[in-house]
C-alpha cells in the first residue's frame, strides 16, 4: 500500500449544456469531477483548496472512515465547511474496501456538479472474484438541471412544492469493446433505469461489495448507488442504444426525461445500424422488484457475509414527509413541506456535531432521537389528521460494538415516495424488504441473515419497508439521510453517535490540525 495525494481545486466556470450557459462550481474545471483512484490499503490524501465565495466540503461517499470521521466530509455534521480562499487536506485509508464509490460536495446543493467516481481496486496481485473484464469504464449518472440548482433547491423550500424536474441527464462517453462498467448515480433526485439494447448485463459488485453474479436486461440505481455491471461485447458490429431513464412509483412524481447514449464496437463504418432499446415505463415496479430481489451478498470463504446475527438495538423509523407551519412562507398559506425520521425534522447546527462530541462542546445537539415514532398509525393508509412534525438536532447513542437493526417505513403523508437511505460510516447488510407495514411478528421470520446484499445506501420502497442490520464498530458521528437532495434539505436526516470502545484501536483518532473552524 501507498500514499496517494490529490489535489481537488473547487472553481466557478461558465459551461453551456442544453444550449443555456451558467457558471456552475466544478472540481478541476471538470464535469464529472476527476475520478479518484486508488488500492485497498492505501492512504489518500486529498487537498481541497476552496477558489469559490461559497462554503464547500466534500463527502467520500461510501468510504468507511474507520476512525477517521473528521476526514467524512458533511458540513456541520463531521466538519465545519471550509470557507472561501481556505483549504482542508481530508487523509483517510481504506480499509478492507474495494470497488466503486464516489465523492461528492455535502453542503446545501453543490454535489449538482461537484462530484465524481471514486475507484479502489484491490491489492497488488489480488484478483476480482469473477473473470478479468478487458477494459473498465466510469459511467457517471448526474442531472443538468436548466435553472440554477441553487434556485431549484429554494423554490422547494420556499414554495413547499417540490422542484422541477431535471432537464437531462448527462452520460459520460461510452466507446470500447468489451468492458466492466463501473456506473454511479450522482443525480441529486432520481432513481434510475439502466439498460443497454441487445446485451445482458451481469451484475458484479454494488456500492464496493461484492454480489453473487447474476444477468439482468436492466438495473436500478439509486441516488448514492453504484453498480458495476460486465457486458460482453457479443452482437454484430453496430450501434446500440444505452437507455437511463427514472423510475419514481410515487403517484404525484411526473419525470419523462430520457437520457441516452450509444455504445459503439470499436472499427465500426460510420452508417452501421443501431439497435434501439425501450427504457421501461417511469413506474416499472415489477422490473425494479426483481432487480432488487436479486441481489445476493457473494459470501464467499474470501468475502464471506458478516450479518450481526443478533441485535442490541431494534430500532423503527418512519421516513416521510409532513407540513409545518411557516408563516414567512408566500406559496403554501402559511405552511411548508418538511420531512422527517421518526417525526423528527433534523435541524442543522451550526457547529459540527463531531466537534461538539469530542470537545465536549453543550447545547450543540441533545441525544433523545426516539428509537421509535411517537405514535402508531397505519403508516401505509390514510395519513393523521396532524401533519406536523417536532424539530430539534437529535442523535442516536450507541455503544462501540453495538448491533443494530433499522427498519425503515416510507409513510403515506403527502405521498408514499421512494426514499434512498444513506448511512456514512458503515456498510449495513439490506435484512429485508417489503410493500405495506412492516409487522415485526410475520416479517421477521423471513429476514434474510445468510447472504443478504451488503451496501451503503438502500431504497426504501414507496408504500413499504425496508431493514437493515450493522455492527457500529466505528467510534464518531456518522450521518443517516435519504440521498434525494430536496429530502435532504426538508429534514429527512438524523446521525448516530458511536461512543469509543476501551480496546486500544477502538477509539476515533484526534482531529487533524487543519480542520475548519465554524
Ligand atoms: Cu452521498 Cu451524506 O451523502
């Protein structure tokens, strides 16, 4: 293993998509950002220098941090941001990681254009646990959205209503022969269909773990999902339609917005035929059912998976949305849609949490986050009459070496939606999955404890639940969100807090010299 360093300059650039122009914030004056790159075992060192008026921080998006938490990256949960004309170096190693991930901004609304592909390949001489594709290639799914994205995020908020819909999605190139595709949405807001015409896809690895293989015509990738897929190059020489289109099941969700790229083989004659593919319909359930229903942990002798196979805290939280009141508010009558976890609208502080736990900094946040909703009801059904929600900057306590089990139950207020839950710090193994309410006696049984899919971010289903289960072996303050950014922004957020072990490598490092002051 070695040290890699990399240097991210944060700048303003006037770039032209959709034939309107706006200066947009990008990293290396690149869209997608650089891809990082590095091996299992390595130290990375990335010195993010902040040209721009706005505050910046940047999120490894997946990447373990085992007692790293400072080098995390969301502002004013591990970190203060770093400010204009400043500097942070985020040196972190990867530890018993490999595959695709990506990096992001995690502040407000910049990770629109600051993000890019994160990829660790394994150690020296180590092979993937599948045939050795000929060629890798970053497929980075992103949205350009027409209006500023600072703009988009306002009106949500000031309006109530939700954004606009993204305009496009941009696809970054896709020529070669025979390759593995390491594809990553970093779309702010969309679920996406992934399909390429006349070729089966075989699905290797999602969010840096690796998956039993299995085939498939199209996948499903979440905001904050990676997946890397082979495809086989096996089709008469041609042209063939790469479809990524959105999937949303929720009734008030309208996005028709296709993107497409085409995959060429490579010494083709400019007029060979393409072959055309037909993304599947915006509420394809079934096709994303049994996608997700697919995916296998390889547990393997060398990755074998290790589900806690019993839990200290059984934790129940509803994901959803609700309406405040907000007299300043014009759109909305005096009200404005939030969101919450278990009732909870998350309030952001203005110090980082990571920094108030470990200098023992009061009054920055209070450890009452409820481990279940305040009030049972048909979560599915027919929402309460009171829609509101309590609002405070509460964390979930836990022990070092504590298990954990989280079942996540989308509720119908406004809307049943499909939510993208994101946890930072952990891997969480996906137990179980289901429409309706989750009935602990009946859904239990059937919780998948052998080979469940391992990863960093999950769907919850629109109208459903899903469960997850994690051992909280890593000491700090560790960020949970759905990865939708207007859910994000409403409060749909909470952290845990990870109390140090008393064994020598069990507690979090102390802070780097440089780390941002609020
Ligand atoms: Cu990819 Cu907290 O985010």
């Amino acid at each position: 293993s070695r040290v890699r360093h990399y240097k991210f300059d944060v700048s303003m650039r006037k770039t032209t998509r959709l034939c309107s122009s706006k200066p947009i914030v990008l990293v290396n004056n690149r869209f997608p950002g650089p891809t990082l790159y590095a091996r299992e075992g390595d130290t990375v060192l990335i010195n993010v220098v902040n040209h721009v008026k706005y505050n910046v921080s940047i999120h490894w998006h997946g990447i373990r941090q085992l007692r790293t938490g400072w080098a995390d990256g969301p502002a004013y949960i591990t970190q203060c941001p770093i400010q204009p004309g400043q500097n942070y170096v985020y040196n972190f190693t990867i530890t018993g990681q490999r595959g695709t991930l990506f990096w992001h901004a995690h502040i407000l609304w910049l990770r629109a254009t600051v993000h890019g592909a994160i990829v660790i390949h394994p150690k020296l001489g180590v092979p993937y646990p599948f045939p050795k594709p000929h060629r890798e290639i970053v497929v980075v799914l992103g949205e350009w959205w027409k209006s500023d994205t600072e703009n988009v995020i306002n009106q949500a908020l000031k309006s109530g209503l939700a954004p606009n819909v993204s305009d496009a999605h941009t696809i970054n190139g896709l020529p070669g022969s025979s390759y593995m595709l390491r594809i990553v949405n970093a779309a702010l807001n969309e679920e996406l269909f992934f399909k390429i015409a006349g070729h089966k896809l075989t699905v290797v690895e999602v969010d840096a773990t690796y998956v039993k293989p299995f085939k498939t015509d199209t996948i499903l990738i979440a905001p904050g999902q990676t997946t890397n897929v082979i495809v086989d190059a096996d089709q008469n020489s041609g042209k063939y339609l790469v479809a990524v289109s959105p999937f949303m099941d929720s009734p008030i969700a309208v996005d028709n917005v296709t993107a497409t790229a085409t995959l060429h083989y490579s010494g083709i004659l400019a007029n060979a035929p393409t072959t055309f593919t037909k993304p599947p319909p915006q509420n394809a359930t079934p096709i994303a059912e049994n996608f997700l229903q697919s995916l296998r942990s390889l547990n393997s002798k060398r990755f074998p998976a290790k589900v806690p196979l019993t839990v200290d805290h059984s934790l129940f939280f509803t994901v959803g949305l609700g309406i405040n009141p907000c007299p300043s508010c014009r759109a909305g009558n005096g009200s404005r849609v939030v969101a919450s976890i278990n009732n909870v609208t998350f309030v952001m502080p203005t110090t980082a949490l990571l920094q108030a736990h470990y200098f023992k900094t009061s009054g920055v946040f209070t450890t009452d986050f409820p481990a279940n909703p305040p009030s049972v009801y048909n979560y599915t059904g027919t929402p309460p009459a009171n829609l509101g929600t309590t609002t405070g900057t509460k964390v979930y306590r836990l022990p070092y070496n504590a298990t954990v089990q989280i079942v996540l139950q989308d509720t119908s207020i406004i809307s049943p939606e499909n939510h993208p839950i994101h946890l930072h710090g952990f891997n969480f193994f996906v137990v179980g999955r289901g429409l309706g309410n989750y009935n602990p006696k009946k859904d239990a049984k059937n919780f998948n404890l052998v080979d469940p899919v391992e990863r960093n971010t999950v769907g919850v289903p629109s109208g459903g639940w899903t469960a997850i289960r994690f051992r909280a072996d890593n000491p700090g303050v560790w960020f949970m969100h759905c990865h939708l950014e207007v859910h994000t922004t409403w409060g749909l957020k909470m952290a845990f807090l990870v109390e140090n072990g008393k064994g020598p490598n069990e507690s979090i490092l102390p802070p780097p010299k440089d780390l941002p002051q609020c």
